[in-house]
C-alpha cells in the first residue's frame, strides 16, 4: 500500500514463463495484488505465475491471434487495487520507477501517468524500425488528435481505478495501447501525464508481435478512431466506454 491506497500490477502475457519466474519475486513489496492474465499460452506460464503468488486468469479471446487488449481489459476488471499498474511481462519496462510515478499521482493529483521511453538512453536499447515507428505514430496521432503524447505505444501505465469508466477499453488486440492513452488524454475529467522512464527491448524470448503489420494496423486504427470520436463529442465528459 501506499497512503493506505492498495495497488494492483497486471501483466498480460502469453508464454512468458520464463521471464516470470525471474520477474514476480522483484515485485516491489508495497504492491499488493499481483495479477497474470494468460493470454492463450502454450508454456507454464500460468503454472509459473501461481508458484510465484500472482493471481491467474486465462483469457482466450483473440483478434487475428492477438489478444493483447482483452487481457488487459480482463487483467482491470480483476484488479482491486486504487491504482492499477500495467506493464508488460517481458522484463523491458522498469519496475523500480513505480513507487516515483505513484507519489507523483498522489502529488499532482493524476489520474492516469503513460511511462514514455523516448528519448531513448542509447540507441542500442531500441530497435531502428521501433524507434521510428513508434515515433512516426505518436507524432501522428498528436497531430491527428491535437495532443502531445510523445510515446503512443508504451507498455506501461498506471492509472487510478476510478478514471477507468472513463478510458477507452475496447480494442481486444495491440491497438489498447493507442486507444486507453487518447482517451485519458483528451478527457477533460482525467488528469493525464507522461513520465520518462529508462527502456531497452527484450533480451530473452521472441517478440510477440510482427513490427510492421502491427504499426499499419495502428495507422488504420488512428483515423478509424478519429472518425469515430467525430461522432461522438460526448466521449470527453462521459462514462461512455467501460469493458
């Protein structure tokens, strides 16, 4: 806990066992619940995650095999915590910075904080074509959405469990990370931040994703979505999306 405030980590994985078993006894100790949703894996995963004491959901929906969005959409609705941190189980996103980034929020009194990993430290840590296309989409969407999110496609967030009626929760596969930023962004009654933390792409296990038919799915889901909110004015001051 902090300031008497419970707090959830959710990491949504499929066939990270590995990586778990090395990740889940780090947990910082102040987290109190720490959930596994096991997207459709194929290893021990969920067996790994239950002998290092996370909370275990299987989640199988999927969108063309990719069921990233439904495990996090799973992964919130389980989540008891005030604040919900999610990161992705694959050991490229800091831990350590969770106890900043929440004694942030409780200071400033934020609502949802989005981890960017740009710039980056050394180029060596990030991939040449997921630097630019990370960056190409986020510029894009800024423009687009007349923001200045400055990393789209982070992997970590943590949100407060009450702005989450407000997020945009729908898509079930790798565009929920582009989806839940804009709309706590653009939300007049969310308090949203960026916060710069250190990255570096995985070093053990493959990528679950292929870089460059995700990034034009992302574009097509960009202007899919502008036109969407188009309709929708009321999305700024509404509880109109929830899971």
């Amino acid at each position: 806990m902090i300031n008497n405030k419970k707090i959830t980590i959710i990491f949504p994985c499929r066939n990270e066992g590995e990586i778990l078993a090395e990740i889940l006894p780090k947990v910082p100790k102040f987290i109190d619940e720490k959930i596994v949703v096991d997207n459709r894996s194929t290893d021990d995963t969920g067996l790994i995650a239950k002998k290092k004491g996370a909370a275990v959901y299987r989640e199988n929906r999927h969108i063309k095999g990719i069921g990233y969005g439904y495990a996090i959409q799973t992964g919130i609705k389980k989540a008891k915590g005030k604040y919900i941190v999610l990161m992705d189980g694959d050991k490229t996103y800091p831990m350590s910075h969770v106890r900043k980034i929440i004694d942030l929020m409780e200071k400033n009194d934020l609502d949802f904080v989005s981890c960017k990993r740009f710039p980056v430290s050394h180029w060596r840590d990030m991939s040449p074509i997921r630097y630019l296309g990370g960056r190409i989409l986020s510029i894009f969407a800024s423009m687009l959405f007349q923001t200045d999110i400055k990393d789209i496609l982070s992997g970590m967030w943590v949100i407060r469990k009450n702005a989450v009626p407000y997020l945009d929760l729908r898509p079930g596969d790798w565009n929920m990370s582009l989806s839940i930023k804009l709309s706590a962004a653009l939300a007049y009654n969310v308090n949203f931040q960026e916060y710069h933390i250190p990255y570096h792409d995985r070093r053990a296990g493959a990528s679950k994703q292929s870089l460059l038919k995700t990034g034009f799915s992302h574009l097509h889901y960009l202007l899919k979505l502008k036109y969407d909110y188009l309709l929708r004015p009321s999305f700024r001051t509404k509880k109109v999306f929830g899971i």
